[in-house]
C-alpha cells in the first residue's frame, strides 16, 4: 500500500512537471516561433519561414498533452503494461491519417490541415494514455506540485537524460542546416531521406523501451540478477542487429527502387541515390544502439551516456562546420551521421561490456560504492 502511494505521489509529480513544461514550450512557440524558425531558415525564406510557422503554431497547442502522455506512457511501461500505449498509438495513427485525408485531401488545408491532424492525434493519445493510468489504479488526472527538494531529485535524473536527448536532436537540426546550404535540390532530397530514416529507426524503440521496462529489477532490484541482465542485452542486440539489417535492407530498396513514391524530380532522386550507402549503414546500427542507451538509462548511468553524448555531438558538429566550409556534399554529410551512430553504439557497447560496468560489477549500483568512488 505504502509503495502504491509512493508510486502516485511520483507520477503525480511528473505530469505537473510534465504539464508546465508543455505549457511553456506553447507559450515559446507563440512568442518567439518566428524568430527561432528565421534563425534556422534565413531570413531571406519567408515563403518558408511563414508555412513552417503556421505548422508550428498549430503544432503548440498538443505541447502539453504530449508531455503529459509521454509520462503516462513510461508510467504504463514501467508496469511492464504495453497495450495501453500501443491502443493509443494506434488510435492516435487512425486519427491522424484520416484527418490528413479530410483536411488536406478533401478540405484542402495544405500544411495546416495536416498540423491539425497531428495535433488532434497527439491530444487522443494523451487522453488514452492517461485514461489507461487509471484503469490501473492510478489517479491520472490529479497532479502534485513537487517540493525544492524533490525538484532536486528530479533535476539529478532528468539533467543527463535532456542533455542526451537535446544532443541528438540537435544534431539532426545541424545535419538538416548543412544541408540548407547545398540547394533546394539536395534539401529536397536529404528531407525525403531523412524523413524515411525517421520512420524506420522508430521500430527500433521497442528494444530501449523493453531494457528500460526489464534491466531495473535484474541490475539494482530485489532479485538482482547480473547474469540474468547480460543475456537480456545480448538478446536485445541480436535483435537490434537483425532489425537494422533487415530494416536497412527493406528501407533502402524502397527510395533506390520506387522512388516516385515520395518524388517525380529526376535531380532529387539522383541527390536521394548518392546518400544511400550511408543511410544504409546509419540505419543498419540504429536499434542496436536503442538497446544499449536504453540498458545505460535502466542502470542508472545517466552521467556517462549524458557526456558520451555530448562528445559526439561536439565531434560530428565540428565535422560538419568543416564539411560545410570546405567542401559541402550531401554524400559527406550522410558519412557524418554513420560516424555519429556508429560511435553512440561504440561507447555503450564498451561501457556495458567493461569489468567496471553495471553488468559486471556487483557493487556499481549500491550507495556505498557509489559515495567511495566520488570521494
């Protein structure tokens, strides 16, 4: 009963959270969207700039519905519950593309109608997510005001988990920027490109949402099982690795063989054609390294992956900035996305395999350890 309340102030507290931080990237989006997007885009793009802002500001407006069901979401997993997301997913899929039909096809929207479509979509899921917790005997809807101190707690947590993340997409925002300088021709290509490694490395998330949801008992838990724990990894990567190629294999023929699927342009589909061999070898390590970053973030070692992250990030920018400067092409800045995943599943890999490592150490996750070893 005392861990039930415990786990209710917990998820009440991060969906507050969750919700103010939803409701302050709305009011970011209304405020400086224009700016932010003339910073990335050049203010000389207003055609774009304009399109692209009414996407985002019609996109704001699910911000804080889709913070609050992302913590819904992990909550659900966390219980090891993956029908509940796996409803709303679906559910919110139907949504958005029938909405997409109606109002772009039908109604003739454009790029609005398609904004709201996704932003409907993401507004059910977070409901279905949400309704889900309570199903479960979680009071989904009643939200907890965290202390100073639990702020801090959180803080510990949350702070190399966004420094990760931000690190990533903020790389693929730089790889999408180096490419803006290259022409529309090879923007076009490397979007369609970009967009279709997007949809394909979704399907290794799966791998990093099952780490998350079944390393915690074997690496720290009550019944701790370090054996247990390697040959969950193990089976995780020969699955990663399958996946990859498989979805490498599958995701590479379709823009090589049917390309008028997403263009009819000759020039952009030769620019789509030169970026195939490092979309191939990007995408064929990709759920491998979900498997192994999601290993790193159910074991807790969240300052590793948080640095090892922010050093390829620094490393593939540099690259790029003298990529763009000196010779600029699509091909080189694809090779620069290879190293950037290729080192993400280098460093997790070595961290997880070392004597000194979660997985090996018996003693890495107790406080004790973890005190001597800072001291």
């Amino acid at each position: 009963m005392q861990d039930k309340e415990l786990a209710q102030h917990q998820v009440s507290m991060l969906l507050f959270i969750a919700l103010a931080c939803g409701i302050g990237m709305f009011l970011f989006t209304k405020v400086f969207g224009t700016q932010a997007l003339s910073a990335f885009a050049g203010s000389g793009n207003y055609e774009i700039i304009s399109s692209a802002n009414t996407y985002a500001q019609i996109r704001g407006f699910a911000w804080p519905a889709v913070l609050v069901g992302l913590v819904a979401q992990s909550a659900s997993l966390g219980m090891k519950d993956s029908w509940g997301p796996l409803k709303a997913l679906a559910a919110a899929t139907v949504v958005n593309g029938v909405g997409d039909i109606l109002l772009c096809s039908v109604c003739g929207f454009g790029i609005a109608g398609a904004a709201w479509a996704t932003m409907v979509s993401q507004v059910v899921a977070a409901f279905m997510m949400m309704r889900n917790l309570n199903n479960k005997g979680f009071q989904a809807f009643s939200f907890t005001i965290p202390s100073a101190r639990e702020l801090l707690q959180i803080f510990e947590i949350a702070a190399p988990v966004f420094v990760t993340m931000t690190s990533k997409v903020a790389f693929y925002a730089l790889l999408t920027y180096s490419a803006t300088s290259l022409g529309a021709v090879t923007l076009a290509a490397h979007q369609v490109m970009i967009n279709i490694l997007c949809m394909c490395t979704v399907w290794g998330e799966p791998l990093s949402q099952t780490a998350q949801s079944f390393m915690p008992e074997l690496i720290y838990g009550a019944n701790r099982n370090l054996t247990k724990a390697r040959m969950l990894l193990k089976s995780l990567v020969i699955i990663g690795a399958i996946a990859g190629a498989v979805l490498g294999a599958v995701g590479t023929l379709v823009p090589w063989l049917f390309p008028s699927l997403f263009t009819n342009d000759r020039m952009v589909v030769q620019q789509m054609h030169r970026v195939l061999a490092p979309y191939f070898s990007a995408l064929l390590v990709t759920p491998s390294v979900h498997s192994l970053e999601g290993t790193l973030l159910a074991g807790r070692d969240l300052r590793y992956l948080s640095q090892s992250m922010g050093v390829c990030f620094c490393i593939g920018t540099l690259l790029l900035m003298v990529l763009r400067n000196k010779f600029g092409s699509l091909p080189g800045c694809w090779w620069i996305l290879v190293l950037f995943q290729w080192s993400r599943f280098a460093s997790g890999l070595q961290r997880l395999i070392s004597p000194m490592g979660m997985l090996y150490n018996e003693n890495f996750n107790q406080v004790d350890y973890i005190k001597t070893k800072a001291t």
